[in-house]
C-alpha cells in the first residue's frame, strides 16, 4: 500500500506548527485519537485479544484512516492495559467482563500516613503504595516472587510495546500523521496525584477540610518528585513544538477558595518553573472551569488547553488570546445528530473557536467504546473542519509570543530519597565509573522514579 506524499505530510505538521509559531494557519488542525477499545468494536474484533496483540487492529485502522482525515495519529491505543495490571495482579487498573479498563477509586494511603508521605515520597511509593496496589509486588502476598514479576511485566510490555510502535509507525507512513509537534511528556499536578490514588476523590475533600494543613505540607513535600517526573530531561535543548500535559481532574470540583489556598499553588509553580526552562506545558481541563479562567489565563503564554465541559464562548473570550485551545466539541453530537445537523454544528463551532487561530479541533472527551461514534457523522466531520475551517489570512501573527525570561525558577529543594541514587551517590559506592557511564545511569533511574510514580496515578 503506497504511503502519503511529502506534501500531505509536510502540510498537516505546517498547520499546526504555525500555531505553537504564533501564526494563523491555513486551515484548523484536527486531533483525532481512537482508543483499541473503540476500534477493535468498530471491526467486531475482541477487544480483550487487542490489549496483547495490536496488529489485530491494522486492517479496521487503514480501513478508518481512509476515512478519518486526521493530522495526527487516529491510533490513541490504550493507557491502561492488562499486560500490565494483570502480570502485576493491579487492584487499581482492572479489566470488565465486557473488556474494558476501569480505574476504580482505590486508597492506598491512610488517613494518619501523611507524615510518612512527607518525610521522603518516593520511599512511600516504593513501601506502600506500589505493595497495596499490585498485589504481585507485594512481599506479603507474593513472597519471593515479587522482583520476578516486575521483571515478566517489563519483557511483556516490551514485546506488546515493539508491536505498537510497528502499527504507529505504517500508519503515520500511510497517512501522513504529523508526529513531532504536541507533548511528549506526561506531568502530574501534585494534588490531583495524591488525590487520584493515594488518597481517592473521596478521601482528599475530606482532607481539604480536617487536615488541611497537613495536605499543604504534603503537597510542598511531594513537589520535588513530581517535578522531576514532568520536567525537560535535556534543559539545554527544550523544543516548543514539544511539552509536557497535564490531566486536571480535582481543581473545577473544589470551593474557588480551597482551589486557591490547596490546590493551585504547587500546579501554578510547577508550570512556571517549566516555562523557566523554555517548556511549554498544556492540561486536559477536565469538567466545567468556567469559574477559574480567569486563573487559568495568568499561566504561562502559549500553553496548551484542551476543556471539556467549559463554555465555549467563555473559554474562547478569555484565553483564546493568550493561549492555544483544542477539543471541546460534544462527542455526543456524532450520535445524536444528523449527518446534515452535525455538519451544520460543526461549523457553528467552528464560527466560535476558530477566529484568530490558536484552536485544533477535537472533541470533550474520547469515546468509551464504538458505540459512541457514527462514523458517518465523523467522517462528515472531518471533512467540514477540513473545508470550513479555512482561514484567507494565513501567516498572520496571533496569540501573545512567550518570552522564558519572564519566569524565574522557584527556590524548591532538590529531589532527594533513600530510594533515588543520584551521580554523586553512585560515585561513592563505585569510585571507578567512567564519567561516560552518567548520562546512562541517570536515565535509568529518573525512567524508574517516572515508572513508579505513574503507577501509582
């Protein structure tokens, strides 16, 4: 199968290139991800047997790519798998009977733990949490066997992972997906980590309001790790086409004023001390932010915000001219429309999100399973976006340009844990090390911090 030409593929990265160059484009950009759940029941294949084997999916994939004109990749795969959570005996990443993964609301720190929380984060991860969650890792109820399990899930998703990358790579080939403007890094607001599985949704409001104090002090503790976790590996070489997103998920459920005092500041540093380094940061506002916009548009220019359930209106007035936007549109509509209604909402959309550039299409959020999606209407779609959402003044300089050096570095502490052994540390123990072994030997353990902290999110 012949692969798209260099012009198509050259003209989907220049679109959205020139919006992260603060430049109108030539037309709206569209970002479009399918998960393996939902192709997998688009082409009446098991989902289950997907998790483990991806090509299962290249036949339903070229068949769709063909039809879905999207300039990224229209392969979003899976972010939990049971590869991994099943090897791993996971009790926080569990598949259906249907298939599907869910996230339950999981604990795996108690009320009274804060202190051991703050006293060295990564420790607690390692000591309790990682043993709480995944149950083969776990000296208790796995004994003697739990190194040998982490080590089958890494040759596991190792050989899934090989066969993925071989799928992503034909269809970008096939299709031309631009893949080197967007994020390539993946950070963790500090509250919402501690929220998402430390402490459950639940668990955190009550903490907000009975140990609040000792959640700030949580938060302050933790900042050092999440930091390093989110951050530019290279700081010396930052690329603007690339960055770091954030998953928001606490922040539009808070009091504005639990928002302000808890919640915030930590985010608010850690975007900052990124945008220090030259990164750009973008976030997934998830739920209706409406109320906080105004917050939201004092962080750093050119960031990257993808909302859900914030007025569209709203959120164009009062960071379009500052920031760049993406999704929003209703995926219900694919379902609940006409193909002529959809197509005629599609470009009321586009009459409200895309003046003045910064907008890439996509939707509020991602279907669950194919049911979501008439892929007629997405089709139909696609091609409005693609032909309605053309600007005649491409070129045209929009946004306000971020500068780095209007951002200073915050005084936090260097990340330090009995667990982390940094350059110095490994000198110490094994004086002989040439320095060529250094930049090998820090990536290996800042990917193994990165690693457990992602497996307790």
């Amino acid at each position: 199968m012949a692969g798209t030409s260099d012009a198509v593929r050259l003209e989907k990265e220049e679109n959205l290139r020139d919006i992260y160059d603060n430049k109108i484009p030539k037309r709206v950009p569209i970002s479009i991800a399918l998960s393996n759940a939902v192709v997998a029941g688009y082409a009446g294949l098991d989902i289950r047997a997907t998790y483990w084997k991806p090509s299962l999916l290249r036949e339903p994939l070229l068949e769709l790519g063909e039809r879905v004109n999207t300039d990224n990749s229209l392969y979003g795969g899976s972010v939990y798998t049971p590869v991994s959570s099943q090897t791993l005996r996971s009790i926080n990443k569990v598949m259906s009977s249907t298939g599907y993964m869910q996230h339950p609301n999981t604990v795996c720190m108690e009320a009274d733990e804060y202190d051991e929380l703050i006293a060295d984060p990564y420790a607690f991860i390692m000591e309790k949490c990682i043993p709480r969650l995944y149950k083969s890792l776990s000296s208790e109820s796995n004994p003697c066997k739990n190194i040998l399990a982490l080590l089958q899930e890494n040759q596991l998703k190792a050989a899934v992972s090989r066969e993925d990358a071989e799928l992503r790579q034909e269809l970008n080939e096939r299709f031309g997906y631009q893949s080197r403007v967007g994020f390539n890094g993946f950070g963790r607001a500090p509250m919402d980590w501690v929220a998402d599985q430390l402490r459950s949704f639940s668990g955190i409001c009550i903490d907000v309001r009975r140990s609040r104090a000792k959640l700030i002090e949580a938060l302050e503790a933790v900042y050092p790790m999440i930091y390093k976790v989110g951050v530019c590996k290279d700081p010396e070489n930052v690329d603007r086409y690339r960055g770091t997103n954030f998953q928001l998920h606490m922040a539009s459920y808070l009091r504005e004023k639990d928002f302000l005092e808890v919640w915030l500041p930590t985010w608010k540093r850690q975007v900052e001390d990124y945008a220090s380094l030259g990164m750009r940061s973008g976030a997934f506002l998830e739920h209706d932010w409406g109320r906080l916009l105004d917050y939201v548009n004092e962080l750093p220019a050119g960031s990257v915000f993808a909302f859900e359930s914030t007025d569209a209106k709203l959120i164009k007035e009062k960071l379009g001219k500052k920031h760049i936007l993406s999704g929003g549109f209703p995926l219900q509509h694919l379902t609940k429309c006409t193909k002529s209604e959809v197509i005629d909402k599609t470009k009321e959309w586009l009459d409200i999100m895309a003046p003045g550039g910064q907008y890439i299409f996509g939707f509020d959020k991602g279907a669950i399973t194919h049911e979501d999606i008439n892929f007629e209407n997405l089709v139909a779609v696609c091609e409005t976006v693609r032909e309605y959402g053309v600007y005649d003044n491409p070129g045209t300089p929009a946004g306000e340009v971020f500068n780095k050096s209007d951002y200073t570095h915050s005084n936090s502490p260097a990340f330090k844990s009995k667990y982390y052994t940094d350059w110095e540390d490994y000198l110490a123990e094994f004086p002989y090390t040439p320095n060529e072994a250094k930049s090998l030997l820090t990536q290996n353990e800042d990917d193994f911090l990165t690693l457990m902290v992602m497996m307790c999110s």
